[in-house]
C-alpha cells in the first residue's frame, strides 16, 4: 500500500485525542496510521525569514511536519486571499468579497513555499492529499518541482456556479491549477455540475463519462465525496450522555420547556443572523410559543482576523440582547448564546435533549453538526433537525424539515411545525435521515477518496470527450 502524505492547513496534534478530536482529525490520522506517511501544514506560528525546511516530529508510522510563515506572507494567505476572497465566492457572498492583486501573490507564494518545504519529504511512489481551498496551487507547484505521483485535493466548501466563479479576476488560472491534480472531490452533485459547467463552458475544456475532464494538455477525474461523520462514536456518546450529570443540570436549567440548539462557528456563511431573526419572530408571531421554548446557539469565535467576523459578533450580540429584552421573563431567558467550544460529550448531550436542531446556514458546503444532531437522538422519541436547503447535508437528509434562511417568517413557521411534530412523524423522519447518516460515515468518504486516487492511471488515452 502506498504511503500517504495529507497536506492541511492546520495539523491536528497526535495529543488531541478523544473526546477534543474532531472526526475529519481522527478519520485522517487513522488512514495515516494504517498506510504510514506524512501530516504536512502551517504550524500556527509567524516569524520573520522563518526556515525553509518543516518543524519535524514523529508519532508512530507518521511524520508530522510543520511549516512556519514569514507574517506578511500568512497575513496576505490565509487573512487575505483564502478567508477574504475565496471564502466568499464560494459562499455566494459577493458583497463580501474583496480581491487585492498583493494577496494573490502572496496566497501563490506560500503555496510555493509549501511545495519546496513538501519536496524533500516527498517519494516518487507517495499518495498526496490535499485538504481544502487554502492550497489550490500546490499541485502546480509540487509538479513545477517534479513530483509526478498522485495528487489529490477535496474542496470541504461549495463549489460556486459558474456566474459566481467568474467574478473572481484569478478564476482561469485557479481552474488551470485544479487541472494539475489527478482527482478532485467535491460534496454534492450540485458542486461538481457547477464546476464541470465552467469548465465546459469557459475554460474550453471537455468532460467525458465519469467526470474525466480533458483542459488543454492535463487530464483530471472531478466527483462527488459527501463527507461525513464516525456515526457510531457519536451514537455511543450520545448513550452515555443519557442520564449523564450534563444532562440532568441541562434538563433541570430548561424546567420542561422544549429546548431548540444550534452549533456552528461563529461565521456568516452560517446564516446566525436569520436564524436568530426567525426565532424572534416566532416568539412575536406564535405568542402562544413564549415561555415554552429555549433556543440556545453555541457559536465559538472564529477567523478574528477578518474584519467581517468582528461585525458579525458585533451585529449578533445586539439581536441576542434585543430578543432577550424584548421577551424574556423573571424566570425564562429565550436565546441563551454562548461563545465557547464544549467537549464532544457535553454536545452530545445538548443534542440528544434538543427537541429542535435548528442548522440554518446560507451555504455550506455540507455541514457535519446537522449529521451529528440526527446520530445523537434517542430513537425512540427522537428530535426534529430543521435544515437549510443550501446545506449540502441537505441532498442526503431529506428527513428534515428544510426551510430557506433567507425566508424569515418561512421559518419561523417551520420551527412551530417542527415543535408540534407527532411522534410517529417524527420517528419516520429520524429514520430516514439516520440511515444516511450511518451509511455515509467519515471512514467511508476517507476510504473511497483514497480508493479513487490509488486507482487513478492517466485516464488512458481510451477516455474520448463526449
Ligand atoms: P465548518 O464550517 O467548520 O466545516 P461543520 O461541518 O458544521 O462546519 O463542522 C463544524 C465541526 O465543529 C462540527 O464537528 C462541530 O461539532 C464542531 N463544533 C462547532 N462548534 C463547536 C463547539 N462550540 N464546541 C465543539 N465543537 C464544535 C467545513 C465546511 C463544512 C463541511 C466541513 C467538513 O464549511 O461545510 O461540512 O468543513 O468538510
């Protein structure tokens, strides 16, 4: 079996084990250990004229090497282009996007500096795996160097439509890199049409069965990987959590009222805003839900950095105070809005006492949290997910009720409908969602990209455009 070499920006460390790992973390470092290989990324420092070569260590079959960035270089990188320019555009938040000409470079710098750090580690016959939209260019650059093995590169957020993807003024030259891997993973069908439709349309590639796509001399296979999640160390959480400590003081804070959670990063890609505006108006437009139900939105701050998240906490911490002023009560608070990140035990145990989980982003390119929500639900009287149709979680979740976060009152209406959902209802609804959920787990989105990449020949001179 060939040896791994995944590349991220940010490297989970092989202390963070249990109940602080995310699942992408542990599903990566098993496929690592299981193959041996590399963990390559940026190791959270600046310096200036930092070294060229990667902080190494080893635990176990893996070397985990981190590169450091000179700061202006970070800054114009991950500040600047990957969070204030693509971020954006493959949100659909256009408004938001802002592209400089130095922050271009500097995002094509680093992706050099990366591949030069990368190469020495590098053998001929290595698998490499490239995570997310921070290193579009590092094929390029690994092949500029003479790396000739397998690259692969799974994009975790939307891929825009071709209308959207032409207002970026790097949007051919970002294609042409996409095209110096062998496979490109993408979460849903919808992704994968909108890039397949610019490159046939745009850039005057071809596409044949398969998504084999032919641009000028390079031949690359797009599909689709719906990420998931470890459905069975979820369900087994969520069984402790039952009649766990965190989940008699939850149940004992809520004094019989439903409870309605959300869990997301404190992002605008997130859809907080609408979400808290629709809870406030089913409080003004359903009376009869004031006093009976509590929502509360975990929402740890992320990405500081970009001036856009700070008005964003700004605009966030007015509409939770206005809400609460307006209709809490001496012994009720209606929006209880926390910034911190939980153990994923505690979360489990939020999710499965939740009656609602409400998951409303504006786009996301899957979201693990509306899968988490549906594995921690007791099966027996289980709770209503309350899902945006611009999640990519969406296609497989059909068991959900989905709404339209641009639609307030829409949803509003929704979270009442999901409140007095009847049990049968919403155990048929459980099912539905639960069986994908436990089909399409992170091992398997993990085992069958890598499946995928390993089988990957030149797509051999018999694949013919159609
Ligand atoms: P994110 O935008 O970070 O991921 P999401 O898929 O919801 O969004 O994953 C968030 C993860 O962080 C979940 O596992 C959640 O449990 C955890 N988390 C969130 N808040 C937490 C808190 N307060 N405490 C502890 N854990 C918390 C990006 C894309 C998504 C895509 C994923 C994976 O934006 O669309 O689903 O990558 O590909």
């Amino acid at each position: 079996m060939a040896r791994l070499v995944i590349v991220s920006n940010r490297v989970a460390s092989p202390k963070e084990r249990g109940a602080k790992a995310g699942g992408l973390a542990v599903a990566l470092r098993e496929a690592l250990n299981k193959r041996g290989g590399v963990w390559f990324g940026w190791s959270g420092e600046t310096q200036v004229d930092p070294p060229a070569e990667p902080k190494i260590f080893r635990s176990g079959k893996v070397t985990y090497a981190l590169q450091t960035l000179d700061p202006e270089d970070q800054r114009d990188h991950y500040a600047g282009y990957a969070n204030g320019t693509l971020w954006p555009l493959c949100h659909y938040r256009l408004g938001l996007l802002n592209f400089r000409r130095t922050e271009w470079e500097g995002y094509r710098r680093v992706n050099a500096t990366f591949a030069r750090a990368l190469m020495p580690l590098l053998k001929p016959d290595d698998i490499v795996w490239v995570h997310d939209y921070h290193f579009i260019p590092l094929a390029s650059e690994l092949r500029a160097l003479g790396f000739e093995g397998r690259i692969g590169y799974f994009h975790h957020i939307p891929w825009p439509t071709p209308e959207v993807f032409l207002t970026l003024p790097s949007h051919a030259a970002l294609v042409r890199d996409l095209s110096r891997y062998d496979l490109v993973g993408l979460q849903t069908e919808h992704d994968v049409r909108a890039l397949l439709t610019y490159v046939s349309s745009e850039a005057r590639g071809w596409i044949a069965p398969g998504g084999v796509v032919g641009l000028r001399d390079r031949r690359f296979r797009v599909a689709t990987y719906p990420i998931g999640i470890d459905a069975d160390a979820f369900v087994r959480d969520a069984q402790a959590a039952a009649g766990s400590e965190d989940e008699e003081r939850l149940e004992a804070s809520l004094a019989g009222r439903a409870l309605a959670v959300g869990v997301d990063r404190l992002d605008y890609s997130k859809g907080l805003p609408n979400k808290f505006a629709a809870f406030g108006e089913l409080l003004k437009s359903h009376p009869e839900r004031r006093s009976t139900v509590t929502m509360m939105q975990i929402a740890p701050f992320s990405r500081g950095e970009v001036a856009e998240y700070r008005a964003l906490r700004r605009e966030l911490e007015e509409l939770a105070g206005s809400i609460n002023g307006e209709y809490a009560e001496f012994d009720w608070v209606p929006l209880r809005y926390l910034n911190r990140p939980f153990q994923r035990a505690t979360l489990a145990a939020i999710y499965r006492t939740a009656r609602l989980g409400v998951v409303t982003p504006l786009r996301d390119g899957m979201n693990l949290v509306a899968k988490e929500y549906v594995a921690a639900q007791n099966p027996e009287d289980p709770g209503v997910l309350v899902l945006s149709r611009f999640a990519g979680a969406a296609d497989e979740l059909s068991g959900s009720v989905i709404v339209n976060p641009y639609d307030v009152e829409g949803m509003a209406d929704a979270l009442d409908t999901a409140l007095s959902m009847p049990l049968d209802e919403r155990r048929d609804r459980w099912r539905a969602n639960m069986d994908k959920v436990a089909r399409n787990t992170i091992h398997r989105w993990c085992e069958s990209f890598l499946h995928d990449l390993s089988g990957v020949d030149d797509y051999g001179a018999d694949v013919e455009p159609v």
